[in-house]
C-alpha cells in the first residue's frame, strides 16, 4: 500500500480541479437521477415537508424515518397543525424516533414560522438559522432543495466523500478542517443551470453527495468499483480509501443500570411520572416509570426509594430485565412489578408530573423507547 503522509487541511481549490467540474458534475448528477433512492420527501419541494424529513434524518436511519416521517405528516400535515398542536402530542408521535429536542425544537420552530414568517419556511439562511434546532446544514438542506438557493451541504456523509476525494487525513470534525471543507463543498455546487445548461439544481446536487455518501461511498465497506466518480478520487488512486476518514475518538461505553417499579392497581392502571431528576435524561425527559440509577441493578435502593416517596412497603418482583443504549450509555433496564390496592399519591412531586394510565394505554403518552421496553416486560406478567 502507498506511503501516505498525513495531510493538512484542503484548500478549496484540492478537490477537484476546476478544469474537471463539468464532467465530474455530469458523472454524479447522472448517477444520481438513475440510481437515486425513492424516498418520501424527494417527490416534493414542499420546504415543510423538506425541513421534517431533514430533522428526522439527524443521527437516524433512513429506513426507521419512513414510517415516523409518513405517520408525523399525517398527523401534521402543515406547519400551522404543528405550531398549533400540544407537546405531548408531537411527543408521541416521535416517540421511538430518539433524540427528543428535535422534536421540542420542531414544534417551537413551528410557533415562530407561524408567527414570524407567515406560515412559511423562511428562505433567508440568517431566518432559517434563528430558528430552534435549525443548524447550518439543515438549513443549506432545505433552502437548497425547497428554493434553489445556491447552498452546498456538509454533513458526515459529504465530508466522507470529500475526504476521500481529496485524500485528507485526521479529524474531520476539527474546527479548522470542518471549515475547510465546508469551503470546498461550497466551490464543487454547479453553477446555476440558467447559467449552465443541465447543470442540475443546488439542491439536486446536495442530495447527489449525500446519496453518494450513503449508498456508495460507506464508511466501512466503499464501493469505489460502483463510484460514479472514482476516477477523480484520491483515496481511490492511492488504495487507502478504506483508511480514510481517519476515525475520531469515540467516548468510553459507560454502564449502569435503571431499577424501575411497575405499580399496577386492580383496574390495570400504572403510575408514571415526569421530573427532572438525574436519570430524566436517560428516558428523554418524556413520561417513565418510577426509578433509580444505579452502577446494577438495585432492588434494595428502588424499594427504599418507592417507601420514602409513596409509602410502598411491599416487595418488588423482578420482572425480566432488557438492554437499551443512549449515545455512549450501556443500559441495563431492571424492571420490578408492585401490585398495590391503590395507586399512591407521591409525596413530592406535583400532580402535574404523575399520571395514571392503564398499563395497556401507554403509547397515548410520549414515552422513550426504554419506557416501552420496560412495560413489554411487565405486561408479561400483569
């Protein structure tokens, strides 16, 4: 394998020529029209509908977005319903989506286009930027594809490409070379088509990199065989692209354990509750069974808990445990079963936060996923 130096960050002017822009344009946008994915929010310029399915993307699987992004729009087909709905309903219809402040920051980015901006996406980045959640690539993604505007994109996916493109090593989310980057994504954006015939749109061309990214140019396996632009590829030529992106320091798994109580009363009806708490986090801050966080589980520490803040004295019975992971956190979900006469009044959290569903009517509420997993072992024994 080829000696290779590490590099510093590219100049705008080192990954592709500019003498070979037009035909490497016309390779990717080629490509792209044959071999694109049919997705949902490509048959539409709607910039709601665009803005969603952008939001959802984030951190997500294309194939678990579909469905959520089919179900939300249903629910809220424009922008008014979200700005007008209530938080727990946006909630539960997120909910096993992950992430949760997308959601928050969906539904209060909602209120101010409606406010602010007529009901409309705003078509100025420096509006588009203002909004809840709205980062710069969100907003290059959507005014590119809603409006045309001229915006290139940088997100892993086209900062991959690039850095095999340009055969640049290290980090890629260091400051320095993320602008870097982001300077040569803005100098490979084709010209207007009005200027240059077949050129493609900007947003066109943004969803080509990123198709390119997610479906050729992978982060473990590339198919450089299958690349429509190989042979402007540096990492290609070289036989290193398996080696780049070099791989960014990932944060130490951390482990521990939520021992959580499934009150359950005579009429199938359980307690939860919604409070700020160090554990809150770890069920995305959305409606959860009583717990404790802990380095194991702890039935002890969960009992002591459930007698100061509810008066239970009776035992728990442990229920069959489950793994869930947040980002870095590996946890262990230790759920235990209380069948109580009555369900109790917390002594110090307001009614507000506390509800009381039948156990079988939890997904009317926005619960996490690690909330559902709880109730699935718990319903196998209710």
């Amino acid at each position: 394998m080829p000696a290779f130096a590490s590099a510093p960050a590219p100049r705008t002017n080192e990954i592709v020529a500019a003498a070979d822009l037009p035909a490497f344009h016309g390779k990717l946008l080629g490509w792209f029209a044959e071999a694109k994915r049919d997705l949902d929010w490509r048959a539409t310029r709607d910039p709601y509908c665009v803005w969603i399915s952008e939001i959802m993307l984030q951190q997500t699987r294309v194939a678990a977005v579909v469905p959520y992004y089919r179900r939300f729009l249903e629910r809220f087909p424009t922008v008014n319903d979200l700005a007008g709905a209530r938080i727990d309903a946006v909630l539960r219809h997120w909910a096993g989506l992950g992430y949760y402040s997308r959601a928050r920051n969906l539904h209060r980015a909602a209120k101010e286009i409606v406010s602010r901006h007529g009901g409309e996406f705003p078509s100025r980045m420096e509006d588009a930027l203002a909004l809840p959640g709205i980062g710069r690539y969100t907003a290059a993604a959507v005014l590119s594809i809603a409006y045309g505007a001229p915006h290139a994109v940088l997100d892993g996916n086209v900062a991959r490409v690039l850095a095999r493109l340009g055969a640049i090593r290290g980090d890629l989310r260091r400051p320095r070379r993320w602008r870097a980057l982001s300077a040569a994504a803005d100098t490979l954006l084709p010209a207007p088509p009005e200027a240059v015939p077949r050129a493609g749109t900007p947003g066109d061309w943004n969803q080509a990199m990123m198709e390119l990214g997610a479906t050729v140019c992978t982060p473990r396996a590339p198919r450089c065989d299958a690349c429509p632009v190989s042979r402007w590829c540096r990492a290609h030529a070289l036989g290193i692209a398996l080696r780049l992106p070099s791989p960014g320091r990932k944060p130490k798994p951390v482990r521990l354990a939520l021992s959580a109580a499934v009150l359950l009363d005579p009429r199938g009806r359980t307690l939860l509750v919604r409070q700020k708490s160090a554990h809150s986090a770890l069920f995305s801050n959305l409606w959860h069974f009583p717990a404790v966080q802990s380095a194991q589980a702890a039935p002890e520490k969960l009992a002591a808990y459930l007698r100061s803040e509810f008066g239970i004295t009776a035992a728990p019975e442990p229920l069959p445990p489950a793994r869930h992971t947040v980002t870095f956190r590996r946890i262990l979900l230790a759920p235990y079963l209380v069948h109580v006469p009555k369900l109790p009044r917390p002594k110090s959290l307001r009614t507000a936060t506390v509800r009381t569903p039948r156990l079988a009517d939890l997904d009317r509420l926005p619960i996490s996923s690690a909330t559902k997993k709880i109730a699935a072992s718990a319903r196998t024994r209710a």
